[in-house]
C-alpha cells in the first residue's frame, strides 16, 4: 500500500473534507477520493464516511488513525537515518514557527547553523495557528517548531525564552515618560485588537490587568496594529519579540502587571530526530541563550 494513500487519508482526517486535502495535497478531488476508495478496497474496512460534501472517519478509521500516522512518520525517519549511516554531510530540516520567530530569530539561527553544518538546507513554514503548528510536529510536516508553552500534543519541548507582554501606545502619548501603564489609562483609550496568534495573549493580558476595552479596529497582521497605534488610532498589546526592532514610532511600555509568553523550541521524539534536525535544535537553543544574555 502506498503512503501517498495514507497521507491522503491523514488530510481528510484534519480538514474534513476531501476538496480541501486535494488543495493541500496538489491533487484533484477525485484523485484524492480515488485514493480513499483504493485504500479501503486493500485493507477491507471502510475508513471514511461521505456525507453531503463533508468527510470525517468512520470507527474503523479512527482506530487505524494512529498507526497510519506512524507509518508515515517511520518513513520519513527512515530516510534520515539511512542519509546518516552512509555518512552524507546533508539533511533537510522543515522548520516550523510563527511569524514573531520568523522575523526575528530564524535568519540569525540560519546563519549560525550554516557556519556549522553548511550542507544542511533549511524550510521554513510560517504557521501562526499554534494547533496546527503542533499538527504539523505531530504528524512529521515539520521537523521541528517554535511553540508557546503549554504544548497540548505530547511533544519533546525545551524551554528558549520568556518573551514579555507590552503595551503599546503612540509616540506621542501623554504616558511616553511613564514607568509602565495605569490601568485606568488603558479603560480609556480606544483598543486596535489584534486578530493574530497575539490576541489571545491580548486578552489574557488585558482581562488580568481589569481593563474593559474599547475596540475601534481589528487587524490580522500584528505590523498592521503597529501602524494603527503610531498613527494615534488607539492601543494595543503585543509580545516584546516583536516590538524589538520595530519599523513604526511607537511608546512601549510594560503593563502594571507583568505577562509573559514561554517560547520553546519542540520536535516530535528527540529519541527519532534526524542529526540535521538536532544540530538545528541545539545551535538555537545556544542562539538564544547568548542572544539574552548580552542584552
């Protein structure tokens, strides 16, 4: 049996619904229920249930869910480790992490891991979603991952750094002397929301502070908040990664309560992980402590 049938039936699973694996797959639909029906034809059992445009897992394929994903995940680790007993100098590392971390970390963790293992080749997959980031650690999309702690799926995580939680206000703020921000300020101002993987920390910062916003805006892109607030359109909340080397003129300033979010870096198995993808983990994992311990 094929694993290409497999990997079809693993999409399924996640999306529900056969159109959308075909995108996600570069197939047709038809090819990817074709797939289905032949994998259900070899193995005797039916492992899909159609109903009216959406497809979800009948009994017999939840049971078999997990051992289809190990297969596929075997083979990919199988790869790896044959590339390193015939003693090759390269790998590919498939990276996954959220835009915060693409932008300010992955280019200087690139460019340190190529000093050291110049033959390995790095993929990055931005995935702001952290569910279907850690989705793709746990079914091997991705070798390894950026996550905000607490992971939900039983990964291999070490902790990187405690990025704080801020509050950003504009330039010209009344409070852009102050030593962090009254909550009786913020009750005021009118509040830019924004709709990326930041708003649930937003919110968790926003409701431990006391403070009932006044939302005037949403924006999808946290660069897009940033201009709304150096343009004196309200304030927003916004981890300190971000807002390092930030390409509006904005106030800055810590809550009165302080908030932060654990970032660590996780693979599946450290027990299976590729040689490339833990010279990927470790050279971060020393990116990091120096990066914080000189600032």
């Amino acid at each position: 049996m094929s694993n290409r049938k497999y990997k079809a039936l693993l999409r399924v699973a996640e999306t529900g619904s056969f159109t959308q694996a075909a995108l996600d797959l570069g197939y047709s639909q038809a090819g990817i229920s074709g797939m289905i029906s032949s994998l259900e034809k070899e193995m005797g059992v039916q492992l899909v249930v159609r109903d009216y445009g959406e497809a979800r897992l009948s009994v017999e394929g939840e049971e078999l869910l997990p051992w289809i994903s190990n297969v596929c995940n075997g083979e990919r680790q199988l790869a790896s480790r044959v590339a390193e007993l015939k003693r090759l100098e390269r790998g590919i590392v498939h990276v996954a992490a959220p835009t915060s971390v693409s932008i300010c970390w992955f280019p200087s963790i690139a460019k340190a891991l190529q000093r050291r293992c110049p033959g390995v080749e790095l993929q990055l997959m931005r995935i702001d979603d952290e569910g279907e980031l850690e989705r793709a650690l746990w079914h091997g999309d991705a070798d390894c991952g950026f996550l905000v702690a607490p992971a939900k799926r039983a990964l291999k995580t070490i902790p990187l750094h405690n990025d704080p939680i801020m509050v950003l206000l504009p330039p010209d703020h009344a409070l852009a002397d102050a030593d962090h921000v009254p909550v009786q300020a913020l009750s005021k101002e009118p509040f830019i929301q924004p709709r990326s993987r930041s708003t649930q920390e937003a919110e968790t910062l926003l409701r431990n502070l006391g403070v009932r916003t006044r939302t005037r805006f949403a924006h999808d892109n946290d660069y897009g908040v940033m201009s709304m607030v150096s343009a004196g359109l309200g304030f927003s909340v916004l981890p300190g990664m971000l807002l390092e080397n930030a390409p509006f003129p904005l106030t800055v300033l810590p809550p009165r309560i302080e908030m932060h979010r654990e970032i660590s870096i996780g693979v599946r198995s450290a027990a299976t992980a590729s040689a490339a993808t833990r010279a990927f983990v470790q050279t971060a994992c020393a990116w990091v402590r120096r990066r914080y311990e000189c600032s």
